[in-house]
C-alpha cells in the first residue's frame, strides 16, 4: 500500500531519504538550509513512502503574492521527482491529486513550472497558459557607486540579510510576502556572491554585473526606493539594466516577451493564474525571478531545460485524472 507522507520536516530519517532523492535527481541538497534554521512551515514535501523510503514527492510551497496592494494566498509546486525504478507509475498524479483536495477552499490558486514533456498534461488539472514580458533599458549613471557586494560567508550576513527582508517593504507590483525561508534558500545555494547593500539606501539588492550590464532580481529596503534610485547606487560603469520583476514605476522600458531559449533558469513560457476570485487579466507582467530560481532547478527529472511555468485555476474546476494504483493512505 502506498503512503503520502508530509509534515515531516523535523523527522531525521524521513528528511535524509528526501534529501537523498533530491541529491540523486537534481544534485541538490537541502539540508544545509534545514540545519540553518531557514526551511519553515511554509515549505512542505508531500512524498509517496515505500519500501522504506521515499520514491516520488511533490512539494507544496506557500506563496503569499502581492499584486497592486492585493494578497493572493497561492500554492507553488515544485521538487517533483521519482526515483528511477518507480517512474511510469502515477504516483506524481496520485500526489497532485491530493494536495488539491487538501487544499480546495484554503487557496487562491496553484502553480509551477512546467517543462516539455508536461505542458500537455496540465491543462488537464486546468491549468491556463500565459506569457512574460521583460523590462530593459539602457541608462547613464553620473552619481559614485555605494552599492558594495556582501560576502555571504558567515551566519551573522544571512541573519542581517533575513531581518532587512523582513522589515522591507515590497518591491515591483508582484512581490513574494512573508516566506523569507523560501528566498534564503536561493542564497545558500546559488546566488551567494548577488548580494549587495547599499549604506546610504539602507537597502539590499539582490543582483548580477557582468561589466556594464546589471540584472536586478529584487530589492529590500524598508524606505519607499525607485529602481531608478537602486541602480544609480551600482555606479557609472552600468550603462544596460534587466529586471526580474514587473516595476511599479514607469521609467520609459523597453518591454520584450521573454524569448524560450533566453536562459535556461527561467521559465519563458507560462501560465497565468487563475484565481477563485478572478484572472489575472495582464499583458505586461513578469513574475519576480528570484522566486522561480529553485523551482526550475527542481521540475519533473526527466528534462534538462525549463520551458514553461503553469499555474492552475481554483482547484474546485480541477479534473481529476485516472491514476492507475491502489488509494494512497494519508499519514502526517
């Protein structure tokens, strides 16, 4: 009989079998961010428990989205992956299943992203397919830099770094609230050497220079700031800006769709969601894309490049998909 295990975070030997088949498809571990203290509530694997260990998950990440002063309580699925012997099974489908039945009334909304060999099965759970637009453009910076990069060496930087988020206010009109587990994971991982303070701001920019080229992720600043007043802080030697966000100011952008082969950590392709109390009726958004990073680095096991992002409507319109083994029993 098939178990759907959850909550078991604090459980030893239930996280070291999760982190093993995270580490054995993706070549990802999280323990380090567990042992930090940063992998909260927020952040709950839904595993199929067999033969002693765990063979297929489903993560459930809660996403408190603010898009133009409104909340949207959304859950992001992610880390889905099955170990090589149990694949071809349904036991993906059994998981999603369930956690739409957990959740149908508790959420606004579902999404993730999506890869090639799954963008035809998600319109069946009734998810909905829509576009990214980029934001560019050029500038001149005549004001000295006082953006200087943090070295994310020791745990006193990630406390700093956790309490600013925190304290911040949000940033661009489709900002993350609240899980700043979920941001601190992309940081122990992969984007260490992206961060930056400004003194002078009081704010932190989580950002990529290549020689006169900036790529601004996100910002935390718990003073109102303008992504003009962000970037004149890294300098004149920045004469090319990219946002991984949807700005709340217009400064005269050049807005682009975002291209499918532009980079292979970000989706190009996705779905809107749909929420139960209405769509997300947008032709110039970009979901932020520090948020996304982990999840593109944790899609189906099968495929190399991300391609897609999906996000289903309110799960009471869900189809159900047939699964062709036995009803899970669910432990927590």
């Amino acid at each position: 009989m098939y178990q759907i295990i959850k909550d078991y975070r604090d459980h030893e030997a239930l996280r070291q079998s999760f982190d093993a088949l995270a580490q054995k498809t993706f070549g990802l571990s999280f323990e380090d961010w567990y042992q930090l203290g940063y992998w909260s509530d927020c952040y709950n694997p839904h595993s199929i428990f067999l033969d002693g260990k765990i063979v297929a998950n489903v993560s459930v990440n809660q996403t408190d989205l603010l898009w133009d002063k409104e909340v949207k309580h959304l859950i992001q699925l992610g880390t889905v992956m099955t170990e090589e012997a149990y694949r071809h099974q349904g036991l993906c489908k059994c998981i999603m299943e369930d956690i739409f039945a957990e959740w149908e009334g508790r959420a606004d909304g579902f999404y993730l992203w999506a890869n090639n060999s799954a963008v035809d099965l998600y319109p069946k759970f009734g998810f909905v397919k829509g576009r990214e637009i980029q934001y560019q453009r050029t500038v001149s910076i005549q004001a000295e830099p006082t953006m200087r990069q943090v070295p994310m060496r020791t745990r006193q930087n990630f406390e700093q770094l956790r309490r600013a988020m925190q304290k911040s206010r949000p940033f661009g009109r489709f900002a993350l609230t609240g899980n700043e587990g979920l941001f601190l994971f992309y940081v122990t991982k992969f984007m260490q050497q992206n961060v930056y303070y400004s003194e002078r701001l009081n704010t932190y920019a989580i950002a990529e220079v290549k020689r006169s080229h900036l790529h601004l992720n996100n910002v935390f600043c718990p003073q109102p700031r303008s992504v003009r007043e962000v970037v004149e802080a890294f300098g004149p030697q920045i004469e090319q800006i990219t946002l991984g966000f949807t700005p709340e100011e217009e400064w005269d952008y050049i807005q682009t769709e975002l291209p499918a082969d532009d980079n292979q950590f970000l989706p190009k392709e996705l779905f809107l969601p749909r929420l139960k109390s209405r769509s997300f009726g947008l032709r110039s958004w970009r979901m932020p894309e520090a948020e996304r990073a982990f999840f593109n680095l944790c899609i189906e096991e099968t495929v190399k490049h991300t391609v897609g992002f999906a996000c289903v409507k309110y799960p009471a319109d869900c189809v159900s998909l047939p699964v062709d083994i036995p009803c899970p029993i669910m432990v927590k």
